[in-house]
C-alpha cells in the first residue's frame, strides 16, 4: 500500500467533513419522520456509510487499533447477542428480529465512533454537541414561528415538540445527551467560560421543555441539584466553587414549562391552570402524586411496567428474553394486554439480556466511576453523565449509539482531559488537594 493512500485515509479520519456527516447522520437516526416502511431511511443509509468509510479509512491508515475500547463494547454486544441465541433455541416467537437488528446497528455505529475519534474525541464530541443543538434549535424554532413545517414539529394533537421524530421522548432524549455533551466540553475547557456553549445550552434547554417530557425535567434539576452539592463541596473545602453554566439555562427553561407560574404580562408560563385543575386533588398538594399523574399519568404506568418487568425477568433470569418488548401491560379502556418496554434501562437490560447483561452494564458504571476516583475527576464526570444517567431512569436507551458514546467519552477521554486540572483551585474533580 502506498503512502500516499495511507496519507488520504488519515485525512478522511481528521475530516471536519467526516466529524459533521458522521455526527448529522448518528443525530438523524431519531428522525423516524424520515424513514421509510419498515423502520429504515435515508439517515440509517447515511451512517451506514459513514461506517464503513471510517472502517476502511481507519485499515488503511495503519493506526494503532483500540482493541479495549472496541473489547468492552463487542463483550457488551455479545452479552446482549448471548439473549437472542437463547430465544431462537427456545422460544423463537419472544424473539424481535427489528430490535435485534437495531442492536447490532447501534454497537457497529459505536464501533466506528471509538475509531474514528480514537485521539481526537473532543473534536468529534464537538462535532456531536454542535449537531444536536443545531437540530433542536431548527425544530424549536419550527415550532413556533408560523410556517408550513409547523404543525410537523408537534405530536399528533398534542403541543409537545417532536421535530422530525414521530415521539416527543425523542426530542428530549437528544436535549439530555446535549446538555451531557455540553458539560463536558465545559469542564474540559478549565477555567474558560464560553457564552457560545450557553447559547447551545439554550437550544437543549428549550426544546427538551418543549417535549413536554418529565424524564427530561427530571434530568436537569436533578443534574443542577447535583451541580449545586459539588460546587457547595468545594466552598467546605475553600476552593473557588465552579457551577457549570450550561445546567442553568436548561434548568430554568425546564422548570418555567414545567411549574405553572404567572409573569408581568398577566399570561401563564408552564401548564395552564385548567391544566392543573384537572389533575387529582392529591396531586395538587403531593409531589409525588402530581409526578406519577403528569403527562397522561405515565408517572403511574411506568411503576406498573417495571413491577411487571421484575415477574418477566424471573423467567429467565440468566440469559433474559433477548431483544424485544417483553413487558406486559393491560390497558384500562379495552382491558387488552400489550408487550412493552419497562421504560427503565437498568430494568429493561435486566429484562432483555438478564443477570450477564446487568452485571456486564454495571461493571462498566462502576469502572467508569473508578477511573474517576483515581484521576480525580469524580465531580466533573458524574455531573456530565447525569442528565443521560437520570432520563435512562424513565426511558430505555440501550438501543440509542448517543447513550453508549457518552458512556464512552465519559469513560475513556474525560477524565483525561480534565484530570489535567482536577487539583488546581476552582477545578471541578473531587480532589484531595485544598
């Protein structure tokens, strides 16, 4: 092989070309607005491509092949695989053939990210941030300006942002991965402010209040609150206290379209009082009630699904089910029974790829907290995991690229970088020093 091919295929890796593609097409792949019949479009055609370019592109440039980052990953896989094998020589019905097919999809996705940015992960985070942004702002914007797009933006009779998605979870899956992304470019950056990472926090911010999801709200107070006991750590300590900047904004905006509150113009900002009313009279007055009654009472369902998932996974403890929805669930106005996810990732890994699954899944948490632990970096990893950590605690991810390439940079990169800094005055790494 020449140098010159070699040369060629290097270039193609350092591509901002092949970052942006590559970080559109794996954003695009929610787009389900844009498939055609069968759950396959023009975005999935689009990252397979960019797949197998960055396959070849990385054979021939003769770099150094990551084989524990791509080990860790193809064990996961297998593991997951390992419940498909097992459902095709017992029971082949329980089996999904489209989840199956979109697990291999996902990790071959993952596969090609770990090499494509394999020394140069911030540039293809970058890349990723800027490209989820760039779509929720262009559908959040959709959404509101009158056009002949937007009544597309928005689910079927409802005012919940959907964007090019047919499912406004979706819309607020990537503001959680955004803002995940968004952090970690922050404290990556040492003590440099950016108002440009603000800016792109606004857009994770707005259209994640704008789906209308409780996961998403969820996710970000519960990052701030987190945020909060790690900056009030480092007051106890006498270091500088460092709050991220990107959480506030999605933060305020989450809590604005969540709490209904009356402004200066006499108008209502969140849920509007007949909204409120109608919901019951425990709700008004307990949170907890208020939460598991909101948005259709989903709050109330999901507690039903993942108590029925606990009795699901018992008959297969093992191996699990292998891909596919498992979980049954009655529904109260036909009294018929549909097969669901748990809409819990922990308990939907459980589900679909039983004990090897989890244990595989939660070595890799507790490897990732770790490798924090020893580099320092324990504060700045956790609050940039968060918002993926808690919104997977009310949707399943595991089919999302998104949530295994944050589990990845979280894992790999991240503490590399700001470990560099992680003991310096104002850090934001959990460190000994004073």
């Amino acid at each position: 092989m020449s140098d010159g091919l070699q040369n060629r295929a290097e270039v193609i890796l350092s591509s901002a070309l092949t970052r942006y593609g590559f970080a559109f097409s794996i954003v695009g792949l929610t787009f389900k607005q844009l498939q055609f019949a069968g759950g396959f479009g023009l975005m999935e055609i689009a990252a397979a491509a960019f797949c197998a370019l960055i396959g070849v592109a990385y054979l021939l440039s003769r770099q150094k092949i990551p084989m524990h980052a791509l080990g860790v990953a193809g064990g996961i896989f297998a593991v997951f695989m390992l419940g498909a094998i097992v459902a095709i020589l017992t029971d082949p019905q329980r089996l999904s053939i489209r989840d199956t097919i979109a697990y291999t999809f996902t990790f071959a996705i993952v596969c090609a990210f770990i090499l494509a940015s394999r020394n140069r992960e911030m540039a293809y985070i970058k890349a990723l941030a800027i490209a989820i942004n760039v779509c929720l702002a262009v559908f959040a914007v959709l959404a509101i300006i009158p056009s002949p797009a937007k009544n597309l933006m928005y689910y079927m009779n409802s005012d919940k942002l959907q964007g090019l998605s047919n499912n406004p979870n979706q819309i607020a899956f990537l503001a959680a991965v955004g803002l995940s992304l968004l952090i970690a470019i922050e404290l990556c950056g040492g003590n440099n402010r950016s108002w440009g990472l603000i800016a792109l926090s606004a857009a994770c911010g707005l259209a994640g209040a704008m789906s209308g999801s409780a996961a998403f709200t969820f996710a970000v107070g519960g990052t701030f609150v987190l945020a909060l006991i790690i900056a009030g750590i480092q007051a106890f300590k006498r270091t500088s206290m460092r709050l991220p900047l990107t959480i506030c904004l999605p933060f305020v905006l989450a809590i604005l379209f969540t709490v209904p509150l009356p402004n200066f113009l006499g108008t209502w900002v969140g849920p509007s009082p007949s909204e409120v009313s109608q919901l019951p009279a425990t709700a008004n007055s307990d949170p907890v009630m208020a939460l598991l009654e909101s948005d259709g009472g989903q709050g109330a369902i999901r507690m039903t699904l993942w108590k029925n998932a606990i009795s699901v996974f018992a008959s297969s403890p093992i191996f699990g089910m292998g891909p596919g929805p498992h979980v049954p669930l009655m529904l109260s106005d036909s009294s018929t029974v549909t097969l669901n996810e748990a809409h819990n990732t922990p308990i939907d890994i459980l589900v679909v790829s039983g004990i090897l699954g989890f244990l595989a899944f939660s070595g890799l948490s507790v490897w990732v907290l770790i490798n924090a632990v020893e580099k320092k970096t324990l504060g700045g990893v956790m609050v940039s995991v968060a918002p993926v950590a808690l919104f997977m605690l009310l949707h399943y991810e595991a089919r999302q690229p998104l949530f295994w390439i944050v589990i990845f940079f979280v894992a790999n990169a991240l503490p590399k970088v700001i470990g560099k800094e992680a003991s310096a005055p104002g850090s934001f790494g959990l460190s000994n020093s004073a």
